[in-house]
C-alpha cells in the first residue's frame, strides 16, 4: 500500500442471516478497484481497506477479517449485506444498533442491501429520510416504520450519509456507489467492465412484478379477484365488479381497497401490466396488438402508461428482458 495515500476504511457487518456470498462478493469488488487503480498507474487515488465485524461469543460486534493493508483506524463507511431470511436474531440487535448508531455519530457513511435496511430503521437513522429496500419487502418496511419516505421503485437511493440498496443482488450496485463516490467514476466502469455487470441505469420497477394481496379474509373480494385474474383483458366497468363481488358499490370501493391496498380501476390497471409484461417477454407480437390484447384501444396510451409505471418503453422493455416465442 502506498503510504501516501488517503485509506478509506469499510466495514461490512457479517449480523445473522448476512448473506455471504454479498459479504465476500463486496469485499472482491472493493480490492479488485485497488488493483485497477495500480495498474492504471492511478498512485493519487484511495485505498478502500475492507474489515469484516460480527457478533463474538459475548454477543460483542468485533473485527474478523482485515484486508491485507492492515487494520482500520476508524470506519469510514459501515455496509450491511442482504439477508434471504430474519435481518437480525432477536438477541443480536442491541450490540448491532448500538454499532450502527455509534458509527454514525462519529461521522461513518452507513448503508444497506435490501432486508439490512429494516436494521437501520430499527436504529432510528432512517427517520425522516428517503430509503429503499427489496421491493418486496417495501410496504412491510413502509407500516413499519411510517416516518420512512420508502420507494420500493429505487434500485439505490444516496441520502448523503446514509446509503440504502433494493434487491438481494442489489450489493453490486452498492459496492459500485461506494467506489464512485471515494474514487472516480472511471474506475466505476473498469469494476464494471472486470464483473461484468450493468454500471447503471436500473431500477427496482424493472424487475418487481405485481403480487395481489388475497389472504386478506374477505371471500367476496377475494372471488372477484380470482374473476378479475380470468377476465382483465375484456372491457370491465365498476358495476359490473361490485356485481361479481355481490356488493352494492360504495360497500364494494370500500372494502376493495381495504382488502388489496388499491382501488379497482389501479388494481385491473396493474393486473393488465403484468400481462402485457409476460407477452413482451415470451412473445414477438406487435405492441399495439399486446395494447389491444390487455383492453387499450389507443397503443400510444398503453406505451406511456407502461413507461410511467415500469420505467421503461414496451420496447425498451422488450430488448431487455424478452426471451422471444410464439407470435
């Protein structure tokens, strides 16, 4: 290590459930960039120091794995990995929030991959500011912690000195946001390049698909819900789904939205959407007969209600994710 240059120490929390190979794959991505660096012959550039921290016997967070430029002074940056299960064992949570928060005190950028962000809220640093989480898990994050400004919609939302990531595989874009902020751009698109990976341009909205709530113990909703799954690309009109529902309308606007979180005419939109999705992707039809097939009559309306709530044109959509097929 040059003795000159400026350390940037990161330290990636390894808490229970962690998802491991998102620890390592971190700890890859922030040494792979030093040693661009060098070979780019970049000498005025950072040092990103990686430090593993976890739970002793005790129940104390303290430092496993150092990367080989020696031990951290302080940490500059804490990350908390996805978790494909519980964030956090109830008995871990007390030593982990009071790392978390002590870090953050002092001045530590402290960030999270997908289900890490319900322990940040948990120490109260997410009150009041934007964040993100895996988008399915974005309304349990949301009625959780009301004070959150959550967007499930968001693949990484950098709120300064608090960073949160989306998906599970999200800990990719992470790493990148880190390096771009302590080391350049360019050497962004040299991690990129050397991982394979997309630099930018994502967003949750891309890859989230549309999961009806139906345990919700309401069997009147529920059996027009089962009708709507069979019917959403004929012509349907408010009457007609309170008639399904056995309701009279006000009764059924009320206990509609109760029941699924949406109001009918959202609900039959979103359902509509994820069948002009999956044609997209397992079809070569046209776009306008998809538009059609899904109950729009006007193509050009379809496409910019898809790119609103998608985030990306039917066609643009199409390059990305389908697979071709049938006509």
């Amino acid at each position: 290590m040059n003795p000159a240059a400026k350390v940037i120490d990161i330290g990636i929390l390894d808490y229970p459930g962690a998802q491991v190979s998102a620890l390592h794959g971190l700890t890859d991505m922030f040494l792979v960039a030093n040693r661009l660096c060098a070979e780019q012959g970049l000498t005025g550039t950072p040092i990103l120091r990686v430090s593993h921290w976890g739970l002793d016997a005790g129940g104390q967070v303290t430092r496993g794995f150092t990367s080989p430029d020696g031990a951290p002074r302080s940490l500059d940056v804490v990350i908390l990995p996805p978790s494909l299960g519980d964030p956090v064992w109830p008995d871990a949570r007390d030593p982990l929030l009071r790392f978390l928060k002590s870090l953050h005190s002092k001045g530590a950028v402290i960030s999270s991959v997908c289900a890490g962000a319900f322990l940040l809220a948990e120490a109260g640093l997410l009150d009041g500011r934007p964040a993100t989480t895996h988008w399915s898990l974005a309304e349990e994050l949301q009625a959780r912690f009301p004070e959150i400004a959550v967007d499930g919609d968001k693949l990484v939302i950098d709120d300064g000195d608090i960073i949160t990531a989306g998906g599970v595989m999200a800990w990719v874009e992470m790493g990148l946001k880190i390096i771009e902020r302590f080391i350049s751009p360019a050497i962004v698109l040299s991690v990129a390049q050397f991982f394979l990976v997309d630099p930018a341009g994502r967003e949750q909205r891309f890859y989230s698909a549309f999961a009806p709530k139906l345990a919700h113990g309401d069997a009147a909703i529920l059996k027009l819900q089962h009708w709507l799954q069979r019917h959403a690309m004929k012509k349907i009109t408010l009457p007609q789904m309170a008639e399904q529902a056995g309701l009279g309308e006000r009764t059924f606007l009320r206990r509609f939205q109760h029941a699924t979180g949406h109001n009918p005419t959202r609900y039959l939109q979103l359902l509509r959407l994820a069948k002009a999705r999956e044609m997209l992707e397992l079809t070569r039809r046209p776009i306008e007969q998809i538009a059609h097939r899904i109950g729009y009559e006007d193509p050009g309306a379809f496409a910019k209600l898809f790119q609103s709530q998608i985030g990306l044109t039917p066609s643009e959509y199409r390059k990305r994710f389908g697979v071709g097929g049938k006509q």
